[in-house]
C-alpha cells in the first residue's frame, strides 16, 4: 500500500485547480468567497473545473460566513444542484448555539448527498467537545474525512490535539481521516508524518502572493516534495 500523504489544494477557479493538479495536489476544495472563509461555488464553476482537472474535488456547502447552517433549505438546494453537475465528494460541517453539532442542518444534507463522501471542516475546531462530536457523528454515511488545525486559532496552537487524536486512529468515533489545515507550515510536517498523519490541506500557502492571485504551482510543488520526502 503506498503510504503517499494526501495534499489538498483550495481552489476558486479553472486556474488554481489547473496550477494545483501541476504541482501534485491530489484533490482540491472547492469554494468561493474566501473573505467568508469559503462558500458553495456555483455550479457553473464546479462544472468549469471538472472539465479541466482529473483530480477529485470536494465542493463546499455552506452559504454564510461561520458555523451555524443558516437556510437548510436552500443548503439542500446547492447540495441537489451541484450532484445533478456530477459532485460526487462534498465538505461541510454546522454547529448549534452551544457548539454541538447541527444534526439536523447535517443529517438533512447527508441524505441529500446519498452516500458521497465527504469531510467535517474546521466546525470541529470551534466545538464545545471534540470527543462528543465525532462520537455522534460517526455513523454518518460518507463521513471520511475531518479538516482540522486541532484549534481554533491554527496548527501551531492545535497541535498536541493533533498528534492526540492521530493516536486514537480506527477508535470508536476516530475512523475518519484526519486532513490537517488551518496555519500549516512547512515545518509541521515532520511532527504530523511521525505520528501517522496521512492527509494535509492549504489554501493560502499555495498563493505566495496573497489570495488575490491564482494558486502558484511551484508552491503546491514544494509542498508535495516535503510530503513525499
């Protein structure tokens, strides 16, 4: 089995998901607005980028900035309009007032999805307990992946988290993938690898000149070398 990491890459258009598949990204986000930390593209983006990329894409639902689901309605909508495109991988993630988990907004676009896969973002981070809420959410059908810095504020302050529940791997609740993001750098990467972190996703280190410019290959480059090193 190879034991080559998964490099995700966060894509707003055909040309950062073009440049991402040339520097070795192995799957790409989907989103756009990134000044509300990233919504539901539209479905004439998706489509755009699944005629120009080969590597599979997990399209983001949520329609507001934050965490709270807002119109499930018209999440379900996106949801139904971007599967009928041919989105066949998704991520999402909505918590309640209290910082559980939305089982309602989720359990609703989970049946929509059918049995896709797809991740829980970084919601996990600003959960009032992690451990719970991976434990109800773990039978969720697709359920493969988590995006997580560990915390709130990113890697650098996550990481004991991190390397915690990577040793929990294939536990009750711990059978996910954990996709490290949020504040990653370079130099996490040998700590996260030791400890059997297999998957990693950027957004704004694949863009040296800030995210108002496209994803820059040769960035994407070098993080695959470090991976694969």
């Amino acid at each position: 089995m190879s034991n080559r990491a998964v490099l995700e890459v966060i894509a707003l258009s055909v040309e950062d998901a073009v440049a991402a598949q040339a520097g070795g990204a192995d799957r790409l986000e989907l989103v756009t607005d990134m000044a509300a930390d990233g919504l539901t593209p539209s479905r004439e983006t998706f489509a755009a980028i699944r005629a120009a990329v080969d590597i599979p894409l997990r399209v983001m639902l949520r329609l507001t900035d934050g965490f709270a689901a807002g119109d499930i309605d018209a999440l379900v909508a996106a949801a139904r309009s971007l599967r009928a495109e041919g989105a066949d991988q998704f991520v999402l993630g909505f918590l309640d007032a209290d910082g559980n988990p939305d089982l309602v907004a989720v359990e609703r676009i989970v049946a929509e999805i059918e049995g896709c896969p797809w991740t829980f973002h970084r919601a996990i981070d600003r959960a009032a307990d992690r451990d719970a809420l991976r434990k109800e959410l773990a039978d969720l059908p697709g359920l493969d992946t988590y995006l997580t810095a560990g915390s709130a504020s990113g890697v650098s302050d996550g990481m004991p988290t991190l390397l915690a529940e990577a040793a929990r791997g294939g536990e009750p609740g711990y059978e996910a993938q954990i996709l490290v993001g949020g504040g990653l750098r370079l130099e996490h990467l040998p700590r996260l690898r030791g400890a059997g972190v297999g998957a990693v996703h950027i957004g704004g280190a694949a863009r040296p000149g800030g995210w108002s410019l496209p994803v820059d290959a040769g960035a994407v480059r070098a993080w695959r070398a470090a991976l694969d090193g």
